[in-house]
C-alpha cells in the first residue's frame, strides 16, 4: 500500500524535471552565468509547474534551501526563530533559497508580510540569490503586500509559466 509521502520526501517525489519548460532552463542558466539578474521572480497559473521548477533548480544548486511562506509563517507562530530562517541569511551555507506560494491566502496578512519582507531583505542584504514563486501576476503583488516588498521581489528576472495543470499528466 502507497503512504502519502512526508514534506521531505513530497518534494523529491513531485520533482519532474521532464516537465520543466525549455525556456525556463535557459532563464536559470542566464541567472546562475550572471547573464540574467536576481531575483526569479517565478508565476503562472495553478498546477503550471513554477514549484516543481523551483525544486528543479535546487537540484544544480547544492546547499539550497526551499521554504513556503505558510512555513515561515508556522515557524514563527511557533516561535522556532532557529528552524525559521535556518542558513537563509547566510551566504556560505545558503546561496539559493526559494520561497514558495507567495500572495495566498492569508489570515494574518501583517505576518505574511512581516515573513515576505524579512527573507527579502535577509537575502538582499547578505547579497544572495533567491526564486519567489507566486500565482499573482507581477502587477498585483504591490495589493498583497506593499510596494517596497513589490520591488525588492521584482526587480530580477521575471518568468511566466502558462498552460495548463501539469498535474493531470
């Protein structure tokens, strides 16, 4: 009998490179060549593939780390400050980190603020890559959070992944 899979292993198991569209590999290779600038900022509709080409991307790059908002949000709920922004802060240990499912729901729209904003910031100021990945088209993200949010998320690299669910194949 198949168990459903823990978070580790959901990640590993969902990871279809084969369904990773073409033109998005060429845009990581522009990014990690430092012909494209960060961030990637990574949309699309449902089921389009942006967090298996996230995790995709964590593959070629070691010591990566992929985190949701709901789970630094959770973290900090908990107040698990070290689990929450374990090596995202640090360049040596930590030079990709991808931050998934920005702009959803939201019962506490400050924290979720508070969490986009602070791994923002951890990651522009420590000077490191990072991918956001969303459903929100790039015009709308300024209404989900802010405008300075807005900018730091937006000022790289942004791709739009279309089509539809992938998940269905």
């Amino acid at each position: 009998m198949l168990r459903k899979p823990d978070v580790r292993q959901w990640r590993t198991f969902y990871r279809r490179r084969e369904l990773v569209d073409r033109t998005l590999w060429r845009t990581f290779a522009l990014l990690v060549s430092g012909r494209a600038r960060w961030p990637l900022y990574l949309w699309g509709d449902v089921g389009a593939g942006k967090t298996a080409a996230a995790l995709a991307l964590c593959d070629f790059v070691p010591r990566s780390k992929f985190r949701t908002v709901s789970e630094l949000v959770d973290a900090t709920l908990n107040r698990d400050e070290s689990w929450r922004w374990e090596g995202l802060a640090s360049s040596k240990t930590t030079p990709l980190a991808v931050l998934d499912e920005l702009a959803t729901r939201q019962v506490d729209r400050d924290l979720h603020y508070e969490v986009v904003k602070d791994f923002a910031d951890l990651r522009e100021l420590t000077g490191r890559v990072a991918v956001y990945v969303a459903n929100v088209e790039p015009a709308a993200l300024a209404a989900h959070y802010d405008d300075r949010v807005a900018d730091r998320v937006l000022c790289g690299t942004v791709f739009e992944l279309r089509g539809e669910s992938r998940r269905h194949e």
